[in-house]
C-alpha cells in the first residue's frame, strides 16, 4: 500500500502526509480482515504475562540455570536416592567398617596378601598357630599354660606384625605401587567382593562407609534432606510472619507503624547468631521433655513426628529472621496503597485484610519470591552451623553439619568423610545462592546491572 | 542530633535489658542443672549448692538479683567451668584472644575484599569481573568449617609437603598459628564485603558527578576511591558494623576448629555445660558490643556522606 507514493512534500517536515496517504487508499483497503490476517494479528499481540517474562528472562541466565538444574538433581538426590540404596542411614554394616571410597579386587588382595607374606615370612606366623606351639612346648616341659603366656605372646606378635608393616618394603602402598595393583571406584568389603564374586548383586557403598559401617552416601542424602528440608521449611515460615507483620504495618500506617516498626528495631539489634545458638539449645530439652511427658495431644505427635531439634531450630529461626523479609513488603506497601486500586478496593467496602491479599502482597510477589528464595541458603547455612556445634539435629538423624564434625578426629586418613559432607554442602548453599541471584534479575528488571 | 542519640541509645538498652532477661528466662527453662555430672551429688548437697548460688529461689527473683548485680558490675562467678572465678576475669583473660584473630582476620578482610569489590564493578561485566564474582558466591556459600577443615587437611597435616602451619593454635609459635584462623574466620567477611562494594560501587558509578569527574580528566583511581567509594561505603559500613562484634568476640566454630582458647569458643563449651553465670555474661558482653556497633555505624555514616540527616530517620 502506497508503495508508488511520490515525495513531493519538503523533505524536512515531520508532520505525517494525510491527504496523501488517503488517497491512496482504494475500497479494498476497507474489507473485513480474513480469518487468517485475524489469527496473526491476534498471534501477534499475545499477551506476555509477568511470570512468563520472568521466565524468559531467567531462561537466558545460564548460570541460573545450571544452578536451578543443580538444585533439581540435589532434590532427587535428597528424597528419592534413599530408596534407591539398600542400606539405611543407621545400618550398621558389619565387616564393612572404614571403607574408602574405591577399592581393590580380590585377586589383588590375594596377590598383595602373598606379596606381603613373602617379605615378612618369619613375623607373620599365625598367632594361634604361635600359641599351640607354646602350649604344646609348655606341656611336654610338665608346666601349666597360663593366660597370661598366652597374652604375651598375642601382644610380642602384634609388636612384630607391627613392625613388619612399618619397614619400608612391607608397607602395602608401597607394594600395591610395585605390583602395579589399581584402585577400582567405589567402596566394598572383602565379603560383599566374594558376594559379588559369587554372583550375587550388591550395592556399593559410593562413597566409603565411617567407622561404624555405615554408608556414607545414605547418610548424606538423609542430611541433605534434612538441609533441605529446614532451609525451605525456615524460608516458608519468615514468608508467613514477614510478609504479614510488614503488610499489617505499611497498609495500616500511622501510629501503629510506628510502633511495630519500633520492635523490629528492636530485633534488629538483637544478635542474631547467639540468640539462635541459645534458643536452639535451650528448646530442644524443653521440647524433648514434653513429647516424653507422657499422654497423648495432636501437638505432642506433631512435635514428635518432626523432631523436637528441628522445631527449636524452626522457633529460633522464625523468632528472629522475619525482620527484614517484613522491611522489604513494608516498603512495597508504602509505595503500593498509594495507587489508585486501592482506593478504588476501599471505596467498594473490601476490608483492610481483602486489599491486603488480593491486591497488596500479589503486587510485590516479586520481591517476595526472591526474599524467600535467598533465605533458603541462609537457613541452611545456620543449620549446619549449629548441628556442627552439636546444637542442631542430633543422632541419630544424620545432617551434614554433625557429620563434618564427626570426621573431624580422623580427617587426614579418612579426609573423604570430611570432603563429602562438605562439598554437597556447599554445592548446595551455592546452588541456591546462585539461583536467587538469577531470579532476582528476571522478577526484577530495575534491579539489573 | 543529640535527641537522636538519647534515644538510640535509650533503646540500646531497653534491647540489651530484653536480651538478658530473655537469656535468664532461656536458661532457667532448660531441664538439667549445672551439678549434672557422673557421680551425682546427694540431695543434700544439691540443696546447699543451690541455696549458695541462690538457685533455690523463684526465677523472678533470681533474675531480680541478677539484674541488681549487673548494675554493679557484678556478672557473677561460673558455677562449673573455673569454679568461683569471676566471670569478668574469664571475659577480660578470653577476649583479648579472640580479639587478636579476629581484628586480624576483619583487616584482611576489608583491606582485600573493598578493593576487589572496586575492580569487579570497574571491570563490570568483563573476564576479571566473572572470575571475582565465582570466588565471592562461593566464599559466602561455603560455612566457616568448611573452609577452616579444608584449609587444616591442606596446609596442616593433609600432605606432607604443604606441612606449613600447626594444626592447633598456640600463640608461642609465633605468625605461622595466626595464618590459617585469620584466614578461615575472615574469608566469609571478605567475600560478603566484595559482593557488596562492588554492586554499591555500580550503583555509584552511574551517578552524574562521576561523569562530571571523568569530564573534569580525573584519573581512574581518584574516581573510583575518592568520588565513587564513599558513597558506595553505606552498605559495606552497615554490614561490618555488627561483624565487627562478631568477629572479634571470636568465630564460635573456627575457634572449635583451631582449639583457639578464646571467647567464642568458650561460650559454646558454657553452654554446654550450663553454667549460667557464664553463658550471661558472655552473652550480655557480646550484645552490648553489637548493639554499641550499631550506634558507631550510624555515626560512621555521617563520616562517609555528610548528607546523610539521621534525625529524619533516614528515609
């Protein structure tokens, strides 16, 4: 249309040529639109919603993605991997103690096992064969075989293996190097190789087992749940009472604000860290103390179904960290109830706490979203700092705080026991970390930088 | 001005008052006594221990007492952990100890993570920026045990050649012990403090009078630390502030960690030893810090942008 169109005005002038463009309209410019010049015309003007925006934006963040995917696989890891693995987080399994990640196959072993008995042929002989011996020397002597004899002779063997072990070419590293023997992934016993051996399918232990033959791999999904689990329970909670102590005060204004402003003040110069430590450690007695007290009531089971240490751990964290979550909503309901809706919502009758949560708090879901999505990392950051000070979750739940600590004694041989733990969790806080940043620059375009 | 500071610190101590009571009543509420050990002591005994301790009596009026003593400056005596010695002496002998790390570790801290938060936003979006902004995000994801074990199964013990530092902290050794629980105590300061310059420092950067600077030909260095920084301090002042405290009142767990003889660590082993007395007065000494902190800050942010009208709340 109007293709052939002459330029005969001044080239200079800006306003648009309308006796022009009029004419050269023909009948056939003022038809109906067909049905398909309609459909891609609606196509055209599809409506972005405020989610799918953000979505798109937080699609093309990378980093965000990954950690999102991060977090999707530490879920599953999490929830679903304990029913995946045969042994449970208190499965003791015997034979099976201080196993390392990685093992060696039996035919190695049996290799390494003669190779050691060649080079120290003389110190290894069997100490019940040492004691028969003796016993039969003491009896053809005609004097009596006394316990004691027989303990000298277990601990001048002990000594000796000892000794053997330490000289230089009977260290078995050593040896395992010379023969060229490797090291295969994932931890197994020696009965569970001879079960495997003889057909049998058995599970192995992914990351090595501690000093009670527990598998460590179970014990770090039960504690990353456990992680989880309070990080998104804390989050929730801080949602709840931040969002709406902060809505009550910015929508109520005046007076009130004043003074629940004047509390959160207060809270704010409370220190944080030491009032957590106390509260968390002077519940958990209390609350175990009340579900033991005996009689049955629906808050005794609730508390004992989730624990008392994780309920203290919720009250201590609920207590404190919905101060600034209600400092963010209070300012956006500030900004917000100034806005026309909602002095159109009030001149129809709604009542303070229907503009509230129909117009208010949707409003700033988007700094709500992040808030929460940020505190989660925070709460599990706390949570592993208690339970590593043996306040927070207690045994026999496994959290990967205490089991930190528990490796502590022998973190230079068993340095995995130590790694484990610590690696998913710090994944973990940075994973979310991560993700919070993400979100916060989709929901929030201002905000980016 | 001045009204402002009457009532700021008016409310400090209606914050500290709260703290203590609230402590007391925590720690009443607590099953167990202090004289909880293997061999149980005769009721007998319990009764007079109590009644020395004055235990005996209603919390109210226990904490009455408490309060009247604190007036006084009486924190009391530990009831367990050094028997009858003022918790004051134990306070004046553990803090100095803490202090030591962690105004070592606050200082590297600072002095490092300003000036690399400065050189991301600098360098916003390039290479350097990238890498600055992975070690920070994992710096403030990482809890303080996990970089304090990874640092002792690296640097002390772990492999023979990297043998550098000792595992326990004792001051007789001189630097080589002050390394790593500096380190460990303050990396999370440090990375925290460089995410937060350098997203202030953004901020600033895209103000007019910084144009104004380069148009006047400043040179890159006089723009970024003395135009744009001290406006980009706000927020890193607000969160030092109550780290300051923090800090130097002692990592809790990196004190664990290092079995560094200081405040933190023993208000942990207070606690789980119930000795009241201590568990108080630590908690109220550290409170007062915080809390005194936060009044610094407000005066520091008056120092570091004069337009700053805190009687006007500062909204």
């Amino acid at each position: 249309m109007g293709e052939d169109k002459k330029m005969k005005r001044c080239p200079v002038t800006l306003q648009p040529d309308i006796e022009n463009l009029l004419q050269d309209l023909s009948a056939d410019d003022f038809s109906s639109a067909s049905a398909e010049e309609r459909a891609d015309f609606i196509q055209e003007r599809k409506s972005v919603s405020y989610w799918k925006d953000a979505w798109r934006r937080l699609r093309k963040n990378v980093v965000a993605m990954v950690a999102l995917g991060v977090i999707i696989f530490l879920f599953l890891f999490a929830f679903v991997g304990p029913m995946l693995i045969p042994y449970g987080y208190e499965q003791f399994n015997k034979g099976a103690e201080n196993l390392y990640p990685y093992h060696y196959t039996l035919e190695d072993q049996q290799r390494l096992d003669a190779e050691v008995a060649a080079r120290t042929q003389s110190e290894t002989l069997d100490v019940d064969q040492l004691i028969a011996q003796a016993k039969a020397e003491a009896e053809a002597k005609g004097e009596k075989f006394t316990k004691k004899d027989e303990a000298v002779i277990k601990a001048q063997a002990k000594v000796a293996a000892q000794t053997a072990s330490d000289t230089p070419e009977a260290d078995p590293n050593v040896i395992r190097q010379e023969l060229g023997i490797k090291k295969h992934l994932f931890g197994y016993s020696v009965d569970e190789l001879r079960r495997k051996a003889a057909g049998e399918s058995v599970f192995p232990h992914v990351f090595g087992t501690d000093m009670y033959g527990r598998d460590i791999m179970v014990r770090v999904m039960y504690g990353a749940r456990v992680s989880m689990a309070v990080g998104i329970c804390a989050a929730l909670l801080v949602l709840v009472i931040g969002a709406t102590y902060g809505a009550i005060s910015g929508y109520c204004g005046g007076r009130v604000d004043a003074v629940m402003q004047r509390f959160v003040e207060l809270i704010y110069s409370v220190p944080e860290m030491l009032v957590v430590l106390l509260i968390a450690t002077a519940l958990k007695p209390i609350l175990t103390e009340y579900v033991n007290s005996g009689g049955n009531s629906p808050m005794k089971a609730f508390v004992n179904i989730l624990g008392p240490n994780l309920i203290s751990m919720f009250i201590a964290f609920g207590v404190l960290y919905w101060v600034t979550m209600s400092r963010i909503i209070r300012g956006q309901v500030l900004q917000l109830k100034q806005q026309e809706y909602v002095t159109a919502a009030r001149a129809l009758g709604a009542s303070g706490g229907r503009i509230i949560r129909q117009h208010l708090l949707p409003n700033c879901i988007g700094q709500i979203v992040v808030t929460t999505c940020l505190q989660i990392p925070s709460a599990i950051f706390l949570e592993s700092f208690l339970s590593y000070l043996g306040v927070g979750v207690s045994a026999p739940l496994p959290s990967l705080g205490s089991m930190a600590t528990d490796a502590l004694s022998g973190m230079y041989t068993y340095t995995y026991r130590l790694i484990v733990p610590s690696v998913i969790l710090s994944v973990m806080i940075l994973a979310f970390n991560l993700f919070g940043d993400g979100l916060r620059d989709a929901l929030d375009p201002k905000l980016k930088k | 001005m001045s009204k402002y500071f009457a009532k700021r610190i008016g409310m400090a101590l209606v914050t500290i008052f709260l703290v203590t009571c609230l402590t007391f009543l925590l720690m009443n509420a607590v099953p167990g006594s202090p004289w909880l050990s293997e061999k149980s002591p005769s009721e007998a005994t319990l009764a007079a221990l109590n009644a020395k301790y004055g235990l005996d009596k209603p919390v109210h009026i226990q904490l009455m007492k408490y309060l009247g003593n604190l007036l006084k400056g009486d924190f009391g005596v530990s009831l367990k952990m050094q028997k009858n010695r003022a918790v004051t002496s134990i306070i004046a002998e553990m803090f100095p100890v803490s202090a030591r790390i962690g105004a070592l570790a606050l200082t590297w801290a600072v002095l490092v993570g300003v000036p690399l938060g400065c050189l991301a936003a600098f360098k916003r979006g390039k290479f350097t920026d990238s890498v600055l902004r992975v070690i920070c995000t994992l710096g403030i994801s990482m809890p303080s045990f996990v970089v304090a074990s990874v640092l002792l199964v690296a640097f002390a013990g772990g492999l023979a050649v990297l043998k550098i530092f000792p595992t326990i902290f004792d001051p007789a050794l001189g630097w080589r012990s002050y390394v790593l629980p500096c380190f460990s105590l303050g990396f999370y300061p440090m990375c925290y403090t460089a995410r937060q310059t350098r997203s202030a420092m953004l901020d600033s950067l895209n103000q007019e009078y910084i144009k104004t600077a380069r148009a006047k030909g400043l040179k890159n260095v006089k723009i970024i630390f003395k135009h744009a920084l001290r406006n980009a301090l706000i927020p890193v002042i607000t969160y030092l502030g109550p780290q300051v405290a923090f800090t130097l009142c002692g990592g809790f767990v990196v004190e664990s960690v290092f079995s560094i003889p200081g405040l933190g660590r023993y208000f942990v082993q207070s606690i789980q030893n119930r000795d009241y007395p201590v568990i108080m007065g630590t908690t109220i000494f550290l409170a007062t810090f915080i809390i005194l902190m936060n009044v610094v800050v407000d005066l520091l942010y008056k120092v570091a942008d004069p337009r700053i009208n805190l009687t006007k709340g500062g909204e």
